[in-house]
C-alpha cells in the first residue's frame, strides 16, 4: 500500500458480507490505493461469511461501529470523520447511507451515495416475506434523505439510475453511471485441467452436464423456477446435474420443500456458502440466473469472464451486461418451460454455446475488468472532491 498521504476517503457499509457491493468494494480498494486513494472501511455489522476477512488481512484501515441506533452510529462516523478529515465519504446500502449522510452532513463532508439495486421496483412489493408498508416507509427515508444530504450519487448499472429517478426521485445530473468490475487474478483463467480438477472435487464425473447457479437463497434469485426446470429436464438429460452455490436465505425452507416434492435427490445439490465460485464457474457446462430483479449482476459478469454459456432472466440489467448481441439466451423470469427450453437449447447445441461464450468473456475483458472500474471512480472521486471545494462543501 501506498506510505504517503493520498485522496482520502471514507467508505461506510453495512457489513463486508457475501453481496455484491461488498465483494465490488472488496476488489477495489486495492487498485483505489495504487491510483492515490487513501481509504478507511467502516462496517456497521461483522460478517462470518463474505470478504471481511480479506479487507482485514490485507491491511487496510477497517474500523466497526458497535452502536446499534442510529444516534449512536451517527455520533461514531462523526468522531471518525474528525480524525481522518476524509474528502469523500461513500456509502452502500440503506442503513450505512442514512447514518453516513446524518453525518457527512454535520461534519460538513461531501457524501457520495452508491445506489446498486432496484430496491423499491414493483416486483419487491410481491414478496410475500416484504411488508410493503414498511417497504414505502423505507423508500421514503431513503428519498429525502438522499435528495438533500447526498452530494452526489454513483450508480452501478443505467438500469438502477432508472429506478432511483423514479422510485427516489433524484435528479439526473446529480447520478453517475460507472459499472462495477471483477478481478482477472481472483476470477482465473478457463481451462479444462481446472474444469477437470473441480469436477473431482466435487464428485462429479466427466460426462456430467453442470448447471450452476450462484446466489443467497432469496426471493429476488428465484431458484424456485430453476428446481421446476432442474424438474422438466431431469427425465430427458440422465447426465444432468444442478448446483446451488449460496448461503441460505428466507426462501430455504421452501426451496428445499419444493426440491423434495419434486423428488430431485441428487440431480440438484445446495452447496451453501462457497468461496471458490471461480472454479464452480469454471467445472460447469452452463450458468443459469433466473433472477427476478438485479441492480447489475455480477454473477452473470464472472460467468462471462470464466467463458461459461449463461441462460438468464430477461432483465434490462441484464441486457445492460450481455449488450445487444447474442452473448446469452435470455428468457422471461418465473418461466420454468422456456427456462428449460433454453438450457436444452445450451446441451443440444454446444458449438452456438460455445461461441456465444467466447464473445460474453471478450466483452468482459474490454468493460468489466477492475481496472476499467478503477479507474473511473478514481476519476470520479477527483471530480466530486474538486467540486465540492468550488461550491464550498468541505
């Protein structure tokens, strides 16, 4: 890491858990930190699971709030923001930013807000497990909080500036689009010695067809419909098996309900919680992402990168990642006939698969690399921090 003072900045987050925001910060402190960012990560929870211990072993500045109110999480950041005097502080996901703007605010800092899903979408409102009074309570915090005490605000993907337009009501101007990017080294190279390797691993013989599907056992991922296609195709395909990577979630129990009544057993497998996705990606014949909303999916971005043919939900930030070429066969969410369908069209014809593939992992390498991501924000902070020193916000 860098020795001498550089842009200091001060991120504030919920947890350094499994999401997708944490693993994205994550990978790119270090690369911040070579560009001249001089960073401090502070956590309102600790997380067992996740990249917490990585931020941590890796020697940055990682600091965890124990108050539990927001008062008191307030009255932390502010001491925080006094010793460190940051020109930046950034914060992700809803609890970090509303005790992250409280004080930014009273410490006269600029804060920048990342907005990385489509939190307040209508499709959330159909989650049984989701209290939509409560849920319009929260986005009307959010929006008023945001609209006056965040300086700026970065969004992850076109599709979640979108939502924040409409669901928080912010201004255009006052969002940045910069996608969020994966590391090469972490993620590896595709190669069948490491395909070959994995699939030993895990027990799993040559000729098996792997469906894998990466993510937390929730209502927005949606694997229930990939059992109900895991089903339909099972008959027809003796060698296909699914694999289930992803911590357990409110939809588990279901899940597994639905996995037994469909009498399953071992053609689709829950791994749990993994941290070697990589080469889970890199033994499977086929990535399948059902999900019924996502802010930008990371996900379907490592499958691009490891070369795995991937069948997906047809969702705009979807479409924003795989572009408007035929890099992914896409289909409609809570479809479980065309999902099928299409994962049938990857095992039929695995030459179009393959070249789909090959053209998904060139796309990533020239718009997905954590370098490209890097730096943009890096260019992004210097923006914010010059302007904020013009219009007197310091």
């Amino acid at each position: 890491m860098r020795s001498e003072p550089g842009l200091r900045i001060l991120f504030v987050i919920n947890g350094l858990g499994e999401g997708g925001a944490e693993r994205s910060l994550a990978e790119i402190l270090p690369e911040l930190t070579v560009r001249g960012v001089d960073p401090t990560v502070v956590c309102l929870y600790h997380r067992e699971e996740g990249v917490e211990q990585q931020v941590v072993s890796a020697g940055f500045d990682v600091r965890f709030v124990e108050a539990t109110k927001l008062r008191g999480r307030v009255r932390a950041l502010r001491a925080i923001i006094e010793e460190r005097a940051p020109a930046i502080v950034h914060t992700s996901i809803f609890e970090a930013d509303l005790a992250g703007r409280i004080a930014g605010r009273r410490g006269r800092v600029p804060v920048l807000t990342s907005l990385v899903s489509t939190t307040y979408a209508p499709i959330r409102f159909a989650d049984p497990k989701v209290k939509p009074w409560k849920l319009r309570a929260l986005q009307a915090v959010d929006g008023w909080t945001a609209r006056r005490w965040t300086t700026h605000f970065h969004e992850n993907s076109n599709t979640v500036k979108e939502a924040a337009i409409r669901d928080l009501g912010i201004r255009p101007e006052r969002i940045t689009v910069i996608h969020r990017g994966r590391d090469t080294i972490r993620l590896g190279e595709p190669s069948a010695e490491r395909k070959r390797l994995v699939r030993e691993q895990l027990g799993l013989p040559p000729q098996a067809i792997v469906v894998l599907n990466a993510g937390r056992q929730k209502y927005a991922k949606n694997q229930s419909t990939l059992l109900e296609a895991a089903a339909i195709l099972a008959p027809r395909h003796p060698d296909i098996v699914f694999l289930i990577a992803g911590r357990a979630g409110n939809k588990t129990h279901e899940l597994v309900s639905l996995h037994d009544r469909l009498g399953l057993g071992e053609r689709v497998r829950f791994l749990g919680h993994r941290e070697d996705v990589p080469d889970l990606l890199a033994a499977a014949d086929i990535f399948a992402f059902p999900s019924l909303y996502e802010g930008l999916p990371g996900a379907v971005i490592e499958a691009m990168a490891l070369e795995v043919p991937i069948v997906a939900s047809d969702l705009p930030s979807v479409k924003e990642v795989v572009g408007d070429d035929d890099l992914a066969l896409l289909v409609p969410p809570s479809d479980a006939h065309a999902l099928s369908r299409a994962l049938e069209a990857v095992v039929i014809d695995r030459e179009s698969a393959r070249r789909r593939a090959e053209r998904a992992r060139t796309r990533f390498l020239q718009r997905f690399t954590i370098d490209r991501a890097a730096d943009a924000m890096f260019a992004f902070y210097e923006r914010t921090a010059r302007s904020s020193k013009t219009s007197g916000v310091a």
